[in-house]
C-alpha cells in the first residue's frame, strides 16, 4: 500500500467510523454512506478520491475495513464505530478461544475491570493470537489475552462476526479473561 493509499484508508476510517460530519456526510442507521456523496465531499474538502483509488483501498485493505452495498453504489465501515449504526449482525457461536491485543500498561486495569467497549460499539476480539499481537503493538509493549469465548457464551454473553473477521462483544469480564 502506497503512503497516499494508507493516508486515505485512514482518513476513510475516521471519516465512515467516527466523524462523517467532517465532511458534510450523513450515515444511515446502517452506516452507509453514498460513494458519490463521498467522493464530492472528500472533492469539496481538497482530499480527492476517485472512484478507482476508493475500488482499490476496499479491496486491498488488509484489515478489510470496509464493505460496498451489493450495486457498489455505498460505503460502510465493518466495525469499530463510535457513533451510533445498526450493522445488522446476528448473534453467533464463538470458538472457544479469541484473542484480544493490547499494551501491558493496561492488563493491571483489564484484570479489575475486564474488557470494556470504551468509545467504541463492542469489544473487538481476534481468532489468532498473531492478529491480537499486531493491535496490541499499534498501543505500546503488546499483550495478547486469551478470552474464554465458549464459555462466556455458554454463560449468556453475545458474540457477532463482523464482515472482516473480527469478533465483537459487548464486554469481557475479568473471570473470562488469561494472559498469554
């Protein structure tokens, strides 16, 4: 991924995930957005984006950030928003084990008080342990956390599978939490 085509996912991400606002968008309960309404907005603020640059960073984003409506004629973020959307995903079974990445300064936290969604919708939750070592390095010195998904399942806690593979819950309690 080029430096422009990086600097655009990311400023994708802020823009579908937290702040549509900044440029004139607005999201529907789903979290679409038009892909013309984008391209004009991004256009209008002095960040254009064609639609073949758009093609590709949706297509290329190694983290699949993003998804297009069936006719290719919206955009949406798959997870991690801070504003309120309805993704439409239903409950599923998790594997018995996920993973969650973050820094060692914040397990002393973690273990009194669990996993918490904080500005987000839901707790972000990883199959691998590499996936959970990468997010947990973007936040300082990373830990990966072992995350009792069966049982907490088995317990009555929801788990959903977003669109690009990411595990979310509401919370993890400390009791169904272990580190690596």
């Amino acid at each position: 991924m080029t430096d422009r085509t990086a600097a655009r996912s990311k400023f994708l991400s802020f823009v579908l995930r937290h702040r549509p606002e900044e440029l004139g968008l607005t999201l529907d309960d789903a979290g679409w957005a038009s892909v013309q309404d984008l391209l004009d907005s991004c256009k209008t603020a002095g960040r254009e984006l064609t639609r073949e640059e758009l093609d590709h960073i949706v297509a290329t984003s190694d983290k699949k950030r993003f998804s297009f409506s069936d006719d290719g004629l919206y955009i949406r973020a798959n997870q991690g928003h801070s504003i309120q959307v309805d993704l439409g995903y239903e409950p599923r079974e998790p594997p018995e084990i996920l993973y969650h990445g973050t820094a060692t300064r914040f397990f002393k936290s973690i273990q009194r008080e669990g996993l918490n969604k904080g500005k987000r919708h839901q707790v972000h939750l990883s199959s691998d342990a590499a996936t959970a070592a990468r997010v947990g390095s973007r936040h300082g010195k990373p830990i990966v956390l072992r995350i009792l998904s069966g049982q907490m399942s088995a317990d009555g806690h929801l788990f959903y599978l977003s669109e690009n593979g990411v595990w979310l819950t509401d919370r993890v309690p400390p009791g169904y939490i272990l580190a690596e």
